[in-house]
C-alpha cells in the first residue's frame, strides 16, 4: 500500500500529516511524485507530479494512461489532483470523471516497500529535485524538495511500510545556497519615501496601504505578520498638546510599538480548515502563543495614527483590510508594482530595486544595522537568530570596517 493511502482518511486541511506541511505530502509518492507501475505504462518511466496550492504541473509522457483517464497533462487531471487528490475537505463532492482519475492513479502508483530499491529511491530523488524538463531545480528548491521527500519518508519508517528511510543511504550533495541578501534591492530613506507617497496617491486602496507599507519598512515586519495585526496590537504614545492653540498634536520624537502576535499567510480557502484565504499561524522562529514587540519611529507612528483614525475598527479587528474586506495579497501586490513604476527610474523599476514589498523588511533591518543598533537587539526585534541575521545581511552591511578600525584605535589611544 501507497502513503497516499494512508493520507485519504486523515484529518482534513492543510497539516493532513502530523509535523509535515500540505508541501510534505504532494512531493511524496502516491498522487505527488508518482512512480507508476510498468504494467499501468508499459515501461518503468517515471511520471512526475508536483503541486503547490497556487499551480499543477505534470511532466508529459510519451504514454497515455487508460482509456478512461484524461491524457498526461490535460486541465482535467492537474484539476483532479489539485482540488481533490490532495484535498481532503473536497474529495466527497468529487464527480464521477474525477473519481475514476484518482482511482486509476491509486491503482496504478507504485507501492511505497518498493522504495527500498536505492535505483527507485534515486530516481525519485532525481525527479524531486528536478525542473519538469528535466534539468535541475534552483538550489533553494532542490534542498528543500528534498527536506520533503526525506520527512516523508521518516513517517512511512513510522507506518512500518519501510524498514528504513532509503534517502540516508543515498549519495547526495545539497548544492551551494547564496544565503546573503543582494544589496541591490534595498531602497534609501528618500526612495522608501517616495515609493510610500506614490501609493497614497492611488485610488481606492492606495490611501489604505501606506501604512500596511510603512510598518514593512520602518518596523521590518514580514507581510503576513502585517496582515495579521490587530487594531489592539498599536501602541501609540499620548499626543501632545500644543502651547499656543491646545491642539492637540503628533510628537516629533514619540515612538509607538506594535505587539506582533500571529501570522497569516496567504493559503487559498480551499486548503484552510475555515475556509478563510488565510492560514493562521504562529510567529516564525517563536514557540505557540509567543510574541514580539517591535518599535515604531515617529514617521510610522504618524501613519498609524491618521490610518486608525480612517478606516480603524474594534480592537479584535484586524488593522489592515481591503476596500471589500479583507486585505488580499494580489492587492497589495498591484499596488506596489504601480508605486515602483511611478517613484521610480525607468532602470530602476526594470532592476531588483524593491521588486517586493518583501524587500522593504531587508531595507528595515539593513538600516538598523548600518545605524549601529547591537545585532542581538536587532535580532530580537526581527524575529531572527542572530547567527542568520548577521549570515543573511552581511552584504548590505556598509562602512563597518572604517567604524571598526576608529573604535579600535580610539581603545588604544584611551589605553595611554
């Protein structure tokens, strides 16, 4: 019997496997990286499937399966695989066409005992680590595909379906990953600026975004960690009152802080337990029910200001949301593309420059550690390591070694 076969009747949603994500499960044998049985193709030709919740691609084969199965490749199969193989929440409400595709692959894919034949075990690895024509996956992919395929292969140990997991006893080398960021697409203070103010001027949903923008930029939140906030999490600090009006008035040098407490990143309703776009998660590098605090320049706590008193809700509500709801990716996405074409050079908008919103968090961290804030402050305030912090940021890093050589000889001098 197939992994899959054990998969079918567990919980539904997108963590069907304890400890493995719904990516664990698809690069798997079964419905994922299937190897189908000579007898269902007439030869022993791997066919390759791999899926994420977004997008299904198949490799094409040079056979066809039965007659009562769509050709290798077709909308009909990727469909049947994306929406209802992998799909336990959907599978009952599959139709006839449907069933009689993921039977046909149940029937027809390679029991897992059989990986225990290292030339099998290799050639799924192969596949796993490979681009569908057939040349090798970017580095970050290959390492991370085969992450999958080797935890995969831990819980069929678990199910007693192999005596051992057949990919530690294989010759690999895991390729060699840039792990620096390139500096080319952090932006300056006046750029950030000016890419923030192109996004106000947007219609609709440009005012709303400035400041789910600013606390990427000026606090290095990650998106989904944005996107999760609540109006509760703002601490402002008190406004001022001005001496000849008694207005009241922003401070200038007053800092607000955010209580980052969950993420959520964007998983499609379809792979959700609640059916929500969503998935609702705890914060990245964080023990459950964890958090973090992270300051706020004045600038920021300007924006958040203005922004609650705009379009601010109940204290449970989420801070960020769309002009219809809820605030979706290729929103904020769209938005941002059009800032970047305004705000910026026609050669700048073609170069990485901030391509994602993503890259205005490297431009938050970078700054605070070009300004001299400790590593381990940093650290802390970006959800990181300080090991990976200084590891992923060490190209952005500028002028450290003439501040270095200054505090070295100003210790020597103070040591006459």
């Amino acid at each position: 019997m197939s992994v899959t076969h054990h998969m079918t009747g567990m919980k539904s949603g997108i963590r069907t496997l304890p400890g493995l994500s719904y990516d664990h499960i698809t690069v798997f044998t079964g419905y994922g990286q299937q190897l189908l049985k000579p007898s269902a193709k007439g030869s022993a030709t791997t066919r390759t499937f791999r899926e994420s919740p977004r997008q299904a691609r198949l490799r094409p084969s040079g056979s066809a399966p039965s007659c009562r199965t769509p050709k290798a490749g077709s909308a009909a199969w990727k469909s049947a695989l994306v929406n209802w193989g992998y799909n336990t929440k959907q599978r009952a409400d599959a139709s006839d066409d449907v069933e009689d595709i993921l039977t046909w692959l149940a029937r027809s894919t390679r029991e897992t005992r059989e990986l225990a034949d290292p030339a099998l075990c290799r050639q799924l690895l192969s596949a796993a680590t490979s681009r569908l024509d057939g040349t090798q996956a970017a580095p970050t992919s290959v390492r991370r595909n085969r992450a999958v395929l080797l935890n995969a292969l831990e819980y069929a140990v678990e199910l007693k379906l192999l005596d051992q997991n057949p990919i530690k006893n294989l010759k690999w080398r895991a390729p060699r990953i840039a792990g620096e960021i390139d500096r080319r697409v952090v932006v300056n203070p006046t750029q950030a600026r000016a890419l923030l103010e192109a996004v106000r001027a947007q219609p609709a949903s440009g005012p709303r975004l400035v400041a789910f923008f600013g606390v990427l930029y000026y606090s290095g939140l990650r998106p989904e960690e944005a996107v999760g906030l609540r109006c509760r999490d703002v601490e402002l600090p008190a406004v001022a009152l001005n001496d000849d009006a008694r207005q009241p008035s922003e401070p200038d040098d007053a800092w607000a802080e955010l209580h980052i407490r969950s993420a959520r990143p964007d998983a499609g309703r379809q792979w959700t337990d609640d059916g929500a776009d969503r998935d609702r998660r705890g914060l990245k590098h964080r023990a459950e029910g964890e958090s973090r605090v992270v300051p706020c320049p004045p600038a920021l706590a300007a924006l958040l200001r203005d922004y609650l008193a705009e379009y601010g809700g109940a204290p449970a509500d989420p801070l960020f949301r769309g002009v219809q709801g809820s605030l979706a990716t290729i929103t904020y996405r769209r938005a941002w593309d059009r800032a970047r074409e305004v705000a910026l050079t026609d050669e700048e908008y073609q170069s990485p420059l901030a391509r994602r919103p993503y890259d205005l968090r490297h431009a938050c961290l970078s700054t605070w550690l070009n300004g001299g804030v400790a590593p381990t402050q940093v650290a802390e305030w970006a959800g990181h390591s300080v090991e990976v912090l200084l590891r992923v940021y060490a190209n952005c890093l500028q002028g450290q070694h003439e501040i270095a050589k200054r505090r070295i000889a100003a210790a020597l001098n103070d040591a006459r």
